[in-house]
C-alpha cells in the first residue's frame, strides 16, 4: 500500500478571459526554499529539495496556454537537475468560477529507464490524447499543438536579494536592479503549453496552481 502526502510547496495564479485576450489579474507565488526547515539544504542538510516548488508562471496566445513551473533551486551553474520518482508534480486548473476547485489535474512525474537515463511523464494535459512521455530535456510533442518538456533551465526570475536583505535590516530602501540574485543560476522546471479552447469556459476566471506530493510506503 502507498500514500501520498500533503503539498510541501504550492504556488498559484489567477488570470481572467476578457474578449479575445486574457490579462493578469492576481498573482501568489511561493518562495523558493519555502519552508527552509523542509527544503533549504544550507538550513537541513536533508531537505527536500525535488519537491520544493519555487514559482507558477502562465501566459497565453489568441489559441494557446503555457504554463511553467520551476523548483529545486536556485542551483548555481554545474549542479545538475534534481529528479525523484517519488514526488509528483501537481498542476491544477480551475475554470467553473470557483477557484477552490479543480476541473483539470496535470501530473508530472520522473522515472529512469533499464540504463539509468531519466524520462518524465505528464499525464492530463488538457487537449492532449493520452499521456506524454519521453525523455527530459527534450520538447514532448503530443498532436500539432500540446508540447510539454522538463529538465534544467535558468531560473527566470529577477530580483535583488542583498538589497531586500539591507533594506529589512535598515529600513532605507536598498533594492537596486543592476543586481539579480538568480543571474545565471537554475531550477529543475517544466514547460507545458496546450490549446486554450481545451479549458476556456465563457468569461470565467481561470485559476492555475501548483502542489508537490511525495509518495510514501505505508
């Protein structure tokens, strides 16, 4: 018997169709290495890192979603990606109006073949016929329009972590935007983009949101 646990990590956003076009409309990320004691390895050296969610990011074209996520990072250049089969990667879509709800569940998982070589699967993708497999670091095509990939990537975020630091220490406003904490750093991430027809629903808002869960034997 196996079980799944609670998320260790989860990030969300929110964006609203409007006529043709969506625009942004709110936005909740989690913090890389959130919660330390659980996933910050300078904090407890046996943190789990594979399963820290770092941020949820989304946009669209007139006919297509990507959605991106990122984790186990930042990782300075020269570390190598973190896979573990025993987390699955959760990403959930909600499109009936009610953001605490989940009308489509996209699950990621990584796995290694007979010689050792790392694969993923992504398993929901709406628009996509069946599941979509193969190996990581490698664009997963499924038919002419969903296409998922994961493995390392360079960490897209920017932000100046010495000034946030100073600035809380000083209460002077330190921050400046020469600086960027993530420049040339990684994270384990994946990338999936699929037709917004296969989860459009009228004008309602739709809610896009990420979770970890490590399986445990019993």
């Amino acid at each position: 018997m196996r079980k799944a646990t609670a998320a260790l990590a989860s990030a969300a956003l929110a964006v609203v169709a409007t006529g043709g076009l969506w625009v942004y409309q709110s936005a909740e990320a989690a913090d890389h290495l959130d919660p330390p004691a659980r996933t910050d390895p300078a904090v407890n050296p046996t943190a789990d890192s594979a399963a820290d969610i770092a941020d949820v990011f989304a946009w669209n074209t007139a006919t297509t979603v990507t959605i991106a996520v990122t984790g186990a990072g930042p990782q300075p250049q020269g570390i190598g990606p973190v896979y573990d089969r025993n987390v699955i990667y959760q990403v959930h879509i909600s499109n009936d109006g009610k953001p605490e709800t989940s009308e489509r569940d996209i699950n990621i998982r990584y796995g290694r073949d007979a010689a050792g070589n790392w694969g993923v699967q992504f398993e929901g993708i709406p628009g996509a016929t069946g599941t979509v497999s193969g190996p990581v670091q490698t664009v997963l095509a499924n038919g002419t329009v969903v296409k998922a990939t994961a493995g390392l990537f360079d960490d897209p975020f920017f932000f100046d972590l010495q000034g946030f630091n100073e600035t809380k220490a000083t209460g002077t406003l330190s921050i400046k935007n020469t600086r960027n904490f993530f420049a040339g750093k990684n994270d384990t991430s994946f990338v999936i983009e699929f037709p917004r027809s296969a989860i459009e629903n009228g004008s309602n808002p739709i809610q896009i949101w990420a979770e970890t869960r490590r399986i445990q034997g019993a």
